[in-house]
C-alpha cells in the first residue's frame, strides 16, 4: 500500500483522540522507514474483548502499511498492576496465572494482528534489572509530577492508600519504550499520562522520543460504563457465536455510531435494528467466520423473534432426593453458575420451565415435572432435563 507520508498520517490518526505532539507522526512516517509500534498489555485476566480490539485494529492498520508492532506482554508490570483509572489498587495477580494468560491472551490477540510483523516481548526480560539500574531509572519522575496524573490525584485527595509501588508503575511502562527502542506508543485515552512520560524517560536515556495515539474507550453493551469483564458488559472475542451475537444485539441505539465508527470502520444505516442485526453478524462473522455468523443469527430468530426453542437442546441428568429436586444446586451444576447466582436468578424472574418464569420462592421442585422439560436460564441458556 503506497501512500504519502502525509496520506498514512491522516489515516493513521482519523479516529484517535490525541495524535502527540501535533505532526509528529506525520514527520516519523517521512523518514520511509518501518516504524516500531509498541503497545503493553498486562495480561491479569485471560481474554481480549471488543474493547481491546479497538487499540489493536489500529495496530493492525500500522502493519497493513508496512510498520512492526511491538506487542509487549507486561509479566512484570502486571505485577505491579497498572492503577490508571483505578479508585483504589488493583488486587494481586500471580506470576504462574499471568503466565497463563499471556498464552491465551497472545492467540485472541493474534485473531486481529498480523502475526508475521509482531513482535512479541515480555518486559521480564528487561525489567529483573540490577537496583543500581531501578534507582537510575526512579530519578526521572517526581512524586509530585506522578500524583499530576487524575486517578492518583482523587485518591490522594479522598485519603485512599496508594502504593509505593503503584507510583514506579508509569516509570516501569516509560522503560519498555526504552528496552524496544519504540517511535509511537497506542493506548486508550486512560493510558495518556504514561505514554507521554514515556518520551520523558526514553529523553533521559538518550533516545528519540515517541509519538502518541490514543484511542476512544468503547463502552459495555450497557452503552454507559467502560468495557469490562468485572462488570458483565463486555463482549469477548472468544465468546460462543450465539453469545456473542445475542449480546451485540442488546448494545443501545445511541452507542451504536461508536461501535460503527471504532469496529467497523463505518456508519449504522436509519433502521436502529436492522443497523444492529448487521452489526452482530459482521462482528460474529469476523471472529467465527460466515457460517457461524449465519447460524449464530437464525438462533437469534429462533428464540427472540419466533420464540421457539432451539434443536439442539443438550440434555443435563440429575438425580432427585425423596423426590424432590433443589433448583439452586441443579442450576449451579447444569450451567456452572454458583449457588447464590442462581438463587439471584430466580428472584429476578430470569429463569423458565418449559417457558414458564419461575417464582423466586420456588427453591424446591418435583422431579417428575422436571423429566422432560426445558429448563432455561436467561435468553440463550437450555438445558433438557433428564431424571438419571
């Protein structure tokens, strides 16, 4: 793809909140060589969602015009835990399931990226450094300039403890540009404060500084909090087709130009549904392919236009105490929920019986009306039920 420098700049930077400092990019792209894209991620849990994409679809586009991505996996950082946007610290990962997750997290993440121009580095490798190396490196921030950043400042304000540890975190980020030799750092709009002290502390070790792209936070399908697994509005890219289209199709009308505009690369049409319905599938379709996409959509019809039930119900065995069954406990097996979940379930009314909603105070129910039925947690969850 041969464009001018000035043409990969505008494309590059047509959908980033900050593009710094202002033409710096522009000039980078004009030295008409590869440039090193760096990204970080702290792989403390296991999947990518939707949310994650946005900051690797950018990365993708770097390396459609002929840039390397640097894809650093944080197994130090992520240690530390990164506090940007946190209101309080993040809770202890350790070391052997940040292990773990890297793997998965690397796969998911190579459903988007080029894999043939990234580059993949763990910032153990430059991190495990020497104290004389640790002391060098925290002389190039201040206490001061760290509690600058918003997340630290309310904290400190509100008299929320803040770790020594959590203020080397953007130091410990800046170094990873060091170690990669990086010229342009991506990250959502919550990461601005470490990618710009980046190119203070790649400054103090005699490095060309990078430039910056920071990208839109994508909301949940709630359409009001931030993406997240820890909220239960995300949507992961390893999601089973039907989930992940059911939930595309429940994202609000007004967030629908953002999802467009940051996982499609496009504009919704007039029809809110049909915009939707489109959405879903395209998105089903890039992650599992077109036939899953298509099937993943008549399951949709099935269950939430026709309101029929699926054909291929799997069937769950239980056995039943003096003829009784406990729903709390059949749930928590049939469908790995935990017992108070399922309890929470059946108050809200999100549980049916052959279609029928069952009340919050049954707990407690016959065997033989449960051989043979369909039992049906939410919109997309069945299981046949079968005395054993």
């Amino acid at each position: 793809m041969t464009v001018s420098p000035g043409e990969a700049a505008r494309f590059l930077t047509r959908n980033a909140v900050d593009a710094l400092p202002e033409g710096e990019l522009e000039r980078q792209l004009s030295k008409g060589r590869p440039l090193r894209v760096k990204l970080g991620v702290d792989p403390t849990t296991p999947d990518i969602h939707l949310g994650h994409t946005v900051v690797l679809r950018k990365l993708r586009e770097f390396q459609d015009l002929g840039h390397t991505v640097v894809l650093i996996v944080g197994d130090y950082t992520g240690r530390v835990g990164d506090p940007s946007g946190r209101s309080a610290q993040r809770p202890f990962v350790e070391g052997e399931e940040i292990d773990r997750n890297a793997e998965t997290y690397q796969a998911q993440a190579f459903k988007v990226l080029d894999r043939d121009r990234t580059e993949v580095r763990r910032n153990g490798e430059w991190l495990d450094m020497p104290m004389e190396d640790l002391f060098r490196l925290a002389r190039h921030a201040t206490v001061a300039q760290v509690l600058e950043r918003d997340d630290f400042a309310n904290r400190y304000r509100a008299g929320e403890p803040i770790a020594i540890l959590e203020l080397l975190y953007p130091l410990l980020q800046g170094y990873d540009s060091v170690a990669v030799e990086s010229d342009v750092e991506l990250g959502g709009t919550d990461q601005k404060f470490n990618l710009l002290l980046a190119r203070e502390v790649q400054r103090a070790y005699e490095l060309e500084p990078q430039s910056i792209l920071t990208m839109p936070i994508l909301p949940g399908i709630d359409g009001v909090q931030k993406m997240s697994k820890s909220l239960g509005n995300y949507v992961g890219v390893d999601d089973p087709p039907a989930e992940m289209f059911g939930k595309l199709m429940r994202v609000p009308d007004d967030a629908m130009p953002l999802y467009y505009a940051l996982l499609l690369d496009d504009e919704p049409g007039a029809d809110p549904r049909e915009a939707k319905r489109h959405m879903a599938f395209a998105l089903t379709e890039r992650y599992h392919g077109g036939e899953a996409g298509t099937e993943a959509q008549e399951r949709f019809d099935t269950l939430h236009v026709r309101r029929e039930l699926p054909d291929d119900i799997e069937e769950h065995p239980f056995q039943p105490e003096n003829g009784q069954v406990h729903l709390p406990a059949l749930m928590a097996e049939a469908f790995g929920l935990s017992r108070s979940e399922a309890r929470r379930l059946l108050t809200q009314g999100g549980v049916r019986l052959d279609g029928d909603e069952l009340d919050g105070a049954t707990l407690d129910v016959p065997a033989d009306r449960l051989d043979g039925a369909v039992l049906q947690v939410g919109r997309r969850r069945f299981k046949k039920l079968r005395q054993a």
